[in-house]
C-alpha cells in the first residue's frame, strides 16, 4: 500500500502531519509540517517512509472527515512562502499537443507547423533519455511562489484582468533542497495547475502571463516510486450538476517525457538548489475543458480525482476584485 502523507490544523490551531496507508491514518509524532519531516530524512540519511515508521504512531485519524471539516491544508508548504517556488512544464503527455496546437494554430501560418506542434514532437522523439543520458529540454513557465499556492477546498481566484479561469488537471512533483544543495523528491501531488486559456491562446507569447496564476494541490503526497500509469477524472460542477466531465491520463506511460528528464531540466539551474526551498513542479496535462469549448463561471466546482489518491482535489472559482497599481517615484 501507497503511503501518502497530508498536512492537518486542528480546530484549536495545532498542525500536524499524517501518515496514511489504505484506510489508516495516524498522526506522525514529533512534527508540525512535511518539510520539516524531510529535512529531519535527509539529515539522518533515511528515507521518509523509514523516518515516519520509526516516529511512531500518535492518534488516528478519519481523514476523510478532517477533509470535510477543512482541517486539511494544502500537503506542502513553506513559512515563508518566497521560498516555495511553484512551476511547470508543458506538452509532456501524449495527446497534449492536440489541444495547444488548437490555441496556437491561428498565431502562425496555415502552411508552417506551429512552435507547440515542433516542440511536442522533439519532446516525443527525445524527451525519454536513457539512463545517463540527456533528453531534449522542455517547454517550461513559472507559476509563483508560496502565496500563490491554494489548498484543498479554498477558492481558486482569477485575476479581475483575466479573460478565462480554467482547470488542468495533472500530477505535481513536490521537492525540497538539502543543506548541500540536492534536490529530492517527497512525493506526488494531485494537482489543478489552472491557467488562463484565453489569454494564452490570443497569442503564444503570452503563456508566461497565462501561467501567472495560482494552483491546487490535493490533500495528499504520494511517497515511493513513481507512477508509471495514473488514470483520473476532471470536471467541472455548476450549480450541484457536472456540466463538463472527462477521464484524463498521466504517468510516464502516457508522457512524451520521463519525470527525470524533466526534473532535470529544472533543477540544472542553480538558482533552484537554494538549501532549504521547497518546490512544486506541474508536469502537464492532456485533458482540458477548455480545448472542448467549456467557458467557466464564477462559482463552478473544479473536481480532480485519481487513483492511488484517495481525496480529490477540488476547488470553486472565484474572481479577485481589481487592485490599482500605480508606479511612484522615489
């Protein structure tokens, strides 16, 4: 069994971690938060699974009842949110093309494949490397950092300037920077990257705005080897019916390109082995509501589930209200 771990604040405050395996959940004595818990691995040179079986067990919990109660929080996070960093890559799944090539194709001419379409099929010839070797670099946006990052049951907030509040549904991969600078992976997150479509498909230069945006995390890390085939629903709920709803798939079976390579193209830089961040890195999607004409509303329910996750990761849309910025001079 999977051993996945989440994140709780009581009702008086207190937080804490929890280890869950099949129906099981306890509390993991001894911290407050997952990145402490793999600091606390890395430092002792252990794994996370070995760490939480040698705490010990604390209290049971029904996490599906603490998830209704919103005691959940998102399964990762950062006291100083400047220091999470979240980001992305893009045309990594087989199929994913298809719906970006939708958006792009009027930004360039009939008669020359667009840059998406070049991009997918050099990921599709070279994104799977073999071992010790390097693949072909992925399409690859920023997010923003740790007060962008949105946890189980919270709104999902649109700028009052974006033109579309969408959903993708994907996996996220959550990392933390040891003391010398390694990266390593805690787990898996399920995750709604949520991004504006509109805006990106009015021109394809403008996917770093389109990206700006904040994300969902389910309430649950996957620990342990990775997936090699994850199949999951999306939809979208508006006034208590589905009106949009379709399986989607992920995994490296279903990827033009491994986690590996992928993860290695972001963490060649050095600036994201700054000892102590945490990161949340998106790994795509092939399914959007979007690519199939679905507008979202204020108030609709994004709802994302897959297995070995047992909790969805599901959040309604709101919008913010307009700020004005003003520039002054100093």
């Amino acid at each position: 069994m999977s051993l996945r771990l989440l994140q709780h604040r009581s009702g008086e405050g207190v937080r804490s971690v929890i280890a869950a395996q099949g129906d099981a959940a306890h509390i993991v004595p001894g911290f407050a938060t997952v990145r402490a818990l793999a600091l606390r691995a890395i430092r002792e040179g252990m794994s996370i699974a070995k760490l939480v079986e040698s705490a010990g067990r604390g209290d049971a919990v029904d996490i599906e009842a603490e998830y209704a109660a919103g005691r959940l929080l998102a399964p990762i996070d950062h006291e100083d949110g400047a220091h999470l960093l979240m980001t992305g890559t893009g045309l990594t799944h087989l199929g994913s093309a298809e719906g970006r090539d939708k958006m792009h194709r009027e930004a360039a001419a009939a008669e020359k494949q667009t840059d998406s379409m070049r991009m997918f099929l050099e990921g599709l010839e070279g994104g799977k490397p073999a071992p010790g070797n390097v693949g072909q670099q992925p399409e690859w946006f920023y997010k923003g950092d740790g007060s962008q990052l949105v946890g189980p049951g919270a709104p999902l907030a649109m700028p009052s300037f974006a033109k579309d509040g969408g959903e993708e549904p994907e996996l996220a991969g959550v990392y933390v920077i040891a003391d010398d600078g390694t990266p390593y992976r805690i787990g898996l997150a399920l995750a709604n990257e949520f991004s504006d479509h509109v805006t990106e498909r009015h021109n394809y230069l403008w996917l770093a705005h389109s990206k700006l945006r904040q994300a969902a995390l389910g309430p649950e890390l996957l620990v342990g080897p990775l997936p090699t085939h994850v199949e999951g629903v999306s939809r979208i709920v508006r006034d208590g019916a589905a009106i949009w709803e379709k399986p989607f798939l992920s995994g490296e079976a279903n990827m033009s390109h491994s986690f590996a390579n992928l993860e290695h193209h972001h963490f060649k830089y050095d600036l994201f082995r700054r000892p102590g961040d945490v990161h949340v890195h998106f790994f795509g999607t092939a399914t959007l509501s979007f690519s199939d004409g679905v507008e979202t509303r204020e108030g609709d329910l994004f709802e994302i589930e897959a297995a070995p996750f047992t909790l969805p990761a599901r959040n309604p849309l709101i919008r913010a209200q307009p700020v004005h910025v003003a520039v002054r001079d100093l």
